[in-house]
C-alpha cells in the first residue's frame, strides 16, 4: 500500500508511520509530508531502521502557506500514478497564541483545516486509481462549532475553539465528500478517527507549565496513550480490504474494548447546507482554480 502521511514527524502521524514500517510482510510505502527538512530526514532513518523498509520518503510543505500546497500538489502528482491511503492528520495543537498566515488566515484553521481541503481535493485522482481501494482517514475529535461570521475567530479567540473549529470543518468535510462519492462506481472511503485517549506527543513542551504539570499527573494516572500505540490502532483503517474499509465511509468512529466503535455524529455535522456553506467558503478561501475545476467535476459528475 502506498500511503501519504500529512504531520508523519510527529504524534500520531509517527506512530502511524511506524506501525506501516514494522508490517514487514506488506512493506508498504509511506510518503511523509512536513515542513521541517532536518526533522523529516531523521524520521526517514528511523523508519528505514525498522525491519529494513527503504520505501520511505518525504514531500514538503507548508501548510501555513497555500503557495506550499499548490507546490506539494504538483510534485505529488508528478512522482506518483496512485495512492492508496491518505492519513489527514497535521495540525496545530497546544500553540495558544491566534497567528496570520502569510494567506491572511489564523493558522489553526489554514493547517489543521483548508490547506488539507485543498490538499485532499487535488489528490482524489490518485485515490481513484488505487487498486486496494483508496481511503482518506481524518484525524478528528468530537465538538467544535463553525464561527460563519468569523472563521478568523477575530473576534473571540481561543486556541481549543480554533482547534474544534478546524476539527467540526475536517467532518463535514468528509460527510459530504462520502455523499459525493456514494452514486460514483468508485472504491474511495472517507472516514473519521477520534482517538480515544490525549496523545502524548512533543507538543505538549509548548503548553503553559501549570498545563505541564497537570498533564504529567494525567501521565501517570494512564490519561495518555502513546504515538506507538496510536499507530497501532490507526494503521488497520489505511491497509485493511477494501469492501471492509468502504463499508466505514461517511462514518465517525474510534476506538474502545478492542474494536472500531462509531461514534454518533452531530447534526450540524450533517446538514447538507452547513457541509455546502463550508465547502463553498473553503473554495474562496483557497482561491485556486484547478481546485475549484475538480469541485465542479465532483458536483457534475
């Protein structure tokens, strides 16, 4: 299986690409998209040193900047005919501070969400061609509102309402591009993941110390889950069969008592006008024309 992996340095991208490493017998192929050359080399090597697979590689990009996903795009579809799994999972987490992208948008949104619209949206073609059944899995949580009059959260900013925010957009996201691929004779699944415990991850040394001191007790009382167990879970929804695989599309799900559990969604999740509402304001934000072409073609076809 070939697999690209978007935040694959870090978190539960690592854990995922570890866990794709360590399947020896499958040796598939990852492909890590991130912004840190330095760090996305180490990450290679150490991938590489789990059971000899070489099939590693890396595409980077900014997410911050749309300029850097445009670019990610094309070397994507230049150096691959195919994919078969798309893990949707970079974002920005415990980072407090409300900062503007060079694209003039806070930076939770434009990373954890709309580039990865963009990014989702120009890669569906290769997802199509998968013989295994292409499959787009979202690292998402539960909650979260849409703020229509101020998707810049101008107005009244908190990081955890930025992030809700771009994780209740990644949903609706993927609701209605299951509703656009239902009619399609086309093996493509779109699935949401919540994992079940706060992952412990290198993000958390850039949280307030009372918030470090809290979440080390929370360490301790067994609150946290660690990458490698992340990727563990995870993993089987980007390699499993595909008639399985399809038969989760357009659904929320996580993980408890040792199986895949579906989670119930909310239903300003699934109200068709809130889901085309997003989707046309993403298009302006993005403000591409070969995105908006293949937008189109999704809605005609």
């Amino acid at each position: 299986m070939r697999i690209l992996i978007t935040g694959g340095t870090n978190g539960m991208g690592k854990g995922v690409a570890k866990a794709l490493a360590s399947a020896s017998e499958d040796n598939h192929e990852i492909i890590i998209l991130c912004r840190s050359e330095k760090l996305c080399l180490s990450t290679i090597r150490e991938l590489e040193g789990i059971n000899g697979n070489h099939k590693v590689s890396m595409v980077l990009c900014d997410l911050t900047r749309l300029d850097d996903v445009r670019n990610a795009i094309d070397q994507i579809q230049n150096a691959y005919d195919y994919l078969d799994g798309l893990f949707i999972n970079a974002g920005i987490g415990y980072a407090a501070n409300r900062v503007m992208t060079e694209d003039n948008m806070v930076a939770h949104f434009q990373v954890n969400y709309l580039s990865q619209f963009m990014l989702t949206l120009n890669l569906l073609e290769l997802l199509e061609r998968s013989k295994s059944g292409g499959r787009v899995i979202f690292n998402a949580t539960r909650g979260g509102e849409i703020h229509w009059n101020d998707l810049q959260m101008e107005k009244d900013w908190s990081y955890e309402d930025g992030i809700h925010q771009a994780m209740v957009a990644k949903r609706m996201f993927l609701n209605k591009l299951h509703k656009l691929y239902s009619s399609k004779d086309v093996d493509l699944s779109f699935i949401g993941f919540e994992i079940s415990k706060t992952v412990w991850t290198n993000q958390l040394q850039i949280i307030p110390i009372y918030m470090k001191v809290m979440a080390t007790v929370m360490k301790f009382l067994g609150r946290f889950i660690s990458i490698d167990a992340c990727g563990k879970i995870i993993s089987p929804l980007l390699t499993e069969d595909k008639v399985i695989n399809h038969q989760r599309s357009g659904k929320f799900i996580t993980w408890s008592k040792k199986m895949f559990k579906e989670l119930e969604e909310e239903a300003s999740v699934l109200d068709p006008n809130n889901q085309d509402r997003l989707w046309a304001m993403s298009l302006d934000l993005c403000s591409d024309e070969k995105t908006k072409e293949i937008s189109e073609d999704l809605h005609v076809s």
